[in-house]
C-alpha cells in the first residue's frame, strides 16, 4: 500500500508537470491550429539557459533567465518562420517545425555532447517522510510550481483581455481580427508562453530522481505529446488530466516492473504512448477534444 | 538490364514524339550511367548509393501517405524495423539461439514485406480514422512500441546487440563477397547489390507511379485537399487511408530489407525517431506528393552525410567525429533541418518543382500530370 501511495504521488508530481509542456502545446495549436513538434527543443533550450547560468548568477535569476530565453526562442519561432509562411495548409506548418526541431534538437545535443549539466536547484535529494510514505521535495516542489502555474494561466486565459484575444482568435480568427483583435501578436504571446512553460517543465524534468539535463530529456519530453493528445488537442482541460493519466500511467508502470517483467525492460517509457493508442482507438479526438464538424 | 528492357517497351508503347525530346535522352544517360557505375567505384560509394535506394523506395512509400493524401507519419522506422528484422527472422539460420526459420532468403524478403503490410494494417483502426498531425502523434508510439520490442524480445532480435543479416540469394546469385569477376572487376557484395537495389526501386518507382495518376492517386490527392469533398463525391475515406498506410508500410518493409542487406547487421538504435524524421526531411526537401521528389529527398538527406564524412578535411568548420568541432553527422543534420525550413516557406513543392518548373513550358505539362 505505501508503494502504491508513494508511486501515486510521485506520478501526480510528474503528471502536473507533463501537463505544463501538454498545456503550452494546446497553447499553440489553439492560437495558430499549428501542432508544434518543436516543443521537446523549446524545453531543452530553456532546461540548458539554466544549466548553464546557475553557477554564475544563482539558481533563482537562472530560471527567471530561463524561462524568458526559452519565451524568445518561442517567439523568434513564429517571428522568423511561421509568419513567413503562405499558404493556408496548417499540415505543412507543422512539417516546418519538425525542420526547426531538427535544426535546434542537433544544436542543443551537440552542446549538451554526453554531459549531464545539474540544474542547481536548492532541494538536492532530501525526502520527506510521513508516517511510512516518503517523498522527494523535488516532487512536492514539481507539484506545487506546476499547480500554481497552471492555475495563473487558466486565470488569465479567462479574465485578461489578453486571455480573451487568445480565445477568440481560436474562435474565429476572420471575426477575432474583424473585432480588432491582432493575431500576429496573439500567435507570438502563444508561442512565447508555450516556451516559457516548457522552460519550467525542464526544471522539473531534470531535478532528482533523475540525472540531470542530457540529450535523453528531450524523449521524456515526447511523453507530452500523447499527453496533449489523449486530453484532446484543443483542450486545456484535456491537457491537465492528459499529463496525469500520462504521470500516473508511467509511475505506476515503472514501479511495479518488477511484477511485469514478462513485458520487458523499460514499461514505463513505453505505458504512456500504450494509453494514449487505446484512448484513441474509442475517442479519436481525444478525452476531451471537440469532435471536429463540418459545414459543407 | 531488365529495366533497359521495360524502359524500351514503355517508351514504344507512348507517343512517337516523347523521342524527339530531350528528356527522354537524359533518362537514357541517367540509365546507363547508374548500371556502369559499380565498375568504377569503390565500395564506399556503392554503399552509400545503396543506402540512398534502400532509403529512396522508403521515401516514396511515405511520400505516397504523407504527400499525396496528407496523412503525418512518425512512424516509418517502426516499418523498415520490422522489415529488416523481418527478414532475419525468417532467413536466419537459428544460430546463437536466436530464432530463425531458415527459409529461402527470397522468400523471407517476400514475406517480412508481407508483414510489415500486416503490421500496418493492425494500426488501420487508427490510421484510418485520424487525420493529419494528430495521425502523426499517434504514429510515435509506433516508434517506442518498436524500440520496446526491438530491445526486449532477445530471441527475435538478438537485443542490443542487435542480429546478422543472412546474404540474400536469388536465381542462384549469392549477393554476399564470394567474388565473381564480371569484365575484369572483382564484385563483391555492394557490386551485386546495386543491380539488385536498381530493380527494387525501379519498380517501387514505377508501381507508386501509377498509384498516383490512376484512380487510387486522385482519390489520396482528393482526401488530402479537402477530406468532406472526397467522402461526398464517393471516396471511402477511412479506407483509402488504411489503405495508403498498408501499402506505405510495405513499401517501408522493403526499404527495411534493403538496408539491412547493406548493413549486413541490423542494431536497434538505428532504428528510432531521428530515422522517421529523416525521412520527413526526404520528401519535404524532394517534393511531396511525386516519386521523383522522394527521390530526389532520398538522395540528398543520405548522402550529404557521406559527402560530408568523406570530405571533413576540406571543408571548413565540419571537423572529424570525436575532434570537438562540428561533427559530419551534425552537420548534415543542419543543412536537412533548415533545407525542410527553407524549401516549405520558398519552395513549395521542393526539388521536384524545379526540374517541373523547367520542363512545364516546352511540354505543356500541368504540374499535376507531372507526379
């Protein structure tokens, strides 16, 4: 019973976090109807900004720098490349941002060579324990952070008038820009938010149990895409419980791998992507996803 | 030489005039010049002339799905994968405790193609009900699913440490390094290949042609531009998409079979999602939606690392592997990423709408024909 407490707890933890990067991805395709496959380097970027300032500025100012360098990358995304674009298939856009992943995830490895760079967060590996169940402050800071992150954002994508811009340009973008809504800087406050988040999710992702900041954490952090996906793409409810069925799934998959060995090594990268094809084969648009209808 | 021959039959077959056309002479250049290369390159080139082939029929496979009908995969390494593993599986001899059916190697090609078919059509409920990038995220599971299995079902594929690939031996031919010497040239296994690969992707290019301009490539071509449009005027939708994804397997499943006859090992790294990006990168940079782009696309993206390897020295900034600079791989990897950058937002259409773009006001062409 304790593990299983311990294992909920910690994929909750990892969960809120999976729906950060979940939830600046849903961000985006809202604003733009653009899936940004670039996200997983958006992250890397913001995860390496702070890596590589902790020690000479403080971690606090480091992820403050973060946060905002991985908000410029975002934005020089869309300035430089997605406004540069034509034509009107949104398919295609999506193909450009597999080109600028390529181009940033090749950039960010090869600084990163087969170094693990520590964040310098102040929690280290100290635990806290209650009763029989222990867990790493790490986790509990995770949980907090994205908890109260995700709540400013849901706040202000609904009261702000620059929640409300958002919303409408995904409403209607012709009516949006009739009303005077400007949807080049709605577009780049989405990318900008998106890479901020994601720079936050780095923090996370990396802090203990986990090494550090390598080139394997831009495949964790794929797992926010069946993440997004199995929420529903336009979703931001769909997003937050997506990272939790994805936090959970996984947490759950690797603890108790031991019992499931005749699955092979390895479940627990494996079980998000598993959910997400079953929710897909009864929802194809997801949990929460509005079922797309057409007027002809 | 079959395809000198089949080349011969299609050109009498069309219109007189098409000999009085330049292009006709360059086809029969290109032709030539392809079966006599193997005698006068070293093994290196020929090697990466057969990954550019092996690597060109996959492209076209996924050029047919997400170029002509629209539909994202990420998951194309998980085909060639079972192509490749496919193969060994059936062809292997069972040593080393690994399983292998010790089938006629022809046959075992034939039938990993076969499943990697069957494993695309197990995904079809999916595939054919998801459009776009959604089908995209959906298809990376394939790619961990893939990376799961590839490393954990040891009997099948030998692990990490990945598994022999028997030679293939057709009508008597072993394509391995026993040597044959044909006009004074030793040829080995990559002289032999190359023939054998000319022939694949010749007819892989052909087949995927007449997809295209008959029936099946109006209707991917009509569910690609508008999906509601096609339903209506009586395309089934779902199940061209399933299609498109079955037949784009296959296509990846001999692309799988191909490579791994080249490498004459099959590891399981290889086989993860930087592969199935580099395949997007093909067909973005050679045009979506023709063969002649996917190959073009094929070409460039596997043999640009090659180039780079071979001429580090003389370039700038592109260093030997393990020197601390730039390394070749890296390198190509930035070209292809903002070449997929540049082509979609200037080049609509990429390399293969230049040579069209060229030949359109002699011939009268649309650019649809040209696909």
């Amino acid at each position: 019973m304790t593990t299983f407490v311990e294992l909920m707890l910690n994929g909750l933890s990892m969960g809120s976090v999976y729906a950060l990067i979940a939830l600046g991805f849903v961000v985006i395709f809202r604003a733009t109807e653009v899936v940004n496959f670039a996200h997983a380097s958006l992250l890397l970027a913001g995860g390496y900004f702070i890596a590589s300032l902790h020690d000479d500025i403080g971690f606090w100012p480091a992820v403050l720098v973060g946060i905002a360098g991985a908000a410029v990358v975002g934005a020089a995304i869309e300035f430089l490349v997605m406004r540069r674009y034509r034509g009107s298939d949104h398919s295609v856009l999506a193909i450009v941002t597999i080109g600028v992943d390529i181009l940033l995830t090749t950039e960010l490895t090869r600084r990163l060579g087969t170094d693990v760079l520590s964040l310098g967060d102040p929690w280290g590996d100290s635990v806290l324990t209650v009763g029989s169940v222990s867990i790493a402050y790490t986790r509990i800071a995770a949980f907090v952070a994205a908890g109260l992150l995700i709540s400013v954002f849901l706040l202000a994508f609904r009261y702000t008038s620059w929640g409300v811009a958002m919303r409408a340009a995904a409403e209607s973008p012709e009516t949006a820009a009739l009303m005077g809504v400007r949807l080049g800087r709605v577009s780049l406050g989405a990318w900008a938010v998106a890479g901020g988040l994601a720079a936050v999710a780095a923090l996370f992702l990396t802090v203990f149990p986990t090494p550090g900041l390598e080139r394997a954490t831009s495949l964790a952090a794929l797992k926010a895409f069946p993440a997004a996906i199995l929420g529903g793409l336009d979703s931001t409810t769909g997003a937050l419980v997506g990272g939790l069925i994805v936090g959970v799934t996984e947490s759950l998959a690797t603890g108790y791998q031991s019992e499931l060995t005749f699955l092979g090594r390895g479940l627990g990268d494996l079980a998000p992507y598993l959910v997400m094809t079953v929710i897909l084969l009864i929802r194809p648009a997801g949990l929460f996803g509005t079922k797309e209808l057409t007027r002809v | 030489m079959s395809e000198v021959l089949a080349r011969g039959r299609e050109l009498r077959s069309r219109n007189r005039t098409r000999l009085t056309r330049p292009r006709t002479y360059v086809w029969i250049a290109g032709v030539v010049l392809l079966l006599a290369l193997p005698f006068y390159l070293d093994r290196f080139w020929l090697q990466a002339g057969l990954f550019a082939m092996a690597a060109a029929i996959g492209a076209i496979g996924l050029n047919l799905l997400t170029g002509a009908t629209g539909q994202l995969s990420m998951g194309h390494a998980f085909f060639l994968a079972i192509g490749a593993y496919g193969y060994c599986v059936f062809a292997g001899d069972g040593e080393g405790g690994l399983t292998g059916l010790g089938l006629p190697t022809w046959i075992a090609a034939a039938l990993a193609v076969g499943v990697a078919g069957i494993a695309g059509g197990l995904f079809s409920p999916i595939a054919g009900r998801l459009q776009g990038a959604y089908l995209g995220i959906a298809t990376l599971a394939l790619i961990f699913i893939g990376q799961h299995v590839l490393f954990n079902a040891h009997d099948l594929t030998g692990g990490s440490n990945g598994r022999d690939v028997p030679p293939l031996s057709v009508f008597g031919i072993t394509f391995d390094d026993s040597e044959l010497v044909v006009a004074a040239v030793p040829f080995g296994a990559s002289e032999k290949l190359w023939y054998a690969g000319l022939v694949l992707l010749f007819g892989c290019g052909l087949f995927a042609r007449g997809v295209l301009r008959g029936r099946p490539g109006r209707a991917m071509n009509a569910i690609r531009d508008h999906r509601i449009a096609a339903g209506v005027i009586g395309v089934p939708v779902a199940r061209y998409r399933a299609g498109v994804f079955v037949l784009s397997s296959m296509y990846a499943g001999l692309a799988g079979v191909l490579l791994a006859l080249v490498f004459q090992r099959t590891v399981p790294d290889y086989f993860g999602i930087t592969l199935s990006l580099e395949y997007l990168a093909m067909i973005v940079i050679g045009g979506l939606g023709s063969v002649a782009g996917a190959v073009a696309g094929a070409a460039v993206v596997s043999l640009l690392p090659q180039l780079l390897t071979r001429y580090s020295d003389a370039l700038p900034l592109v260093s030997a592997p393990g020197t601390g600079g730039i390394t070749p791989g890296e390198a190509s990897r930035y070209l292809y990423g903002a070449a997929v950058v540049a082509v979609v937002l200037f080049l609509p259409g990429g390399l293969a709408s230049i040579a069209a773009r060229r030949s359109r006001p002699k011939s009268g062409h649309t650019p649809g024909e040209e696909q």
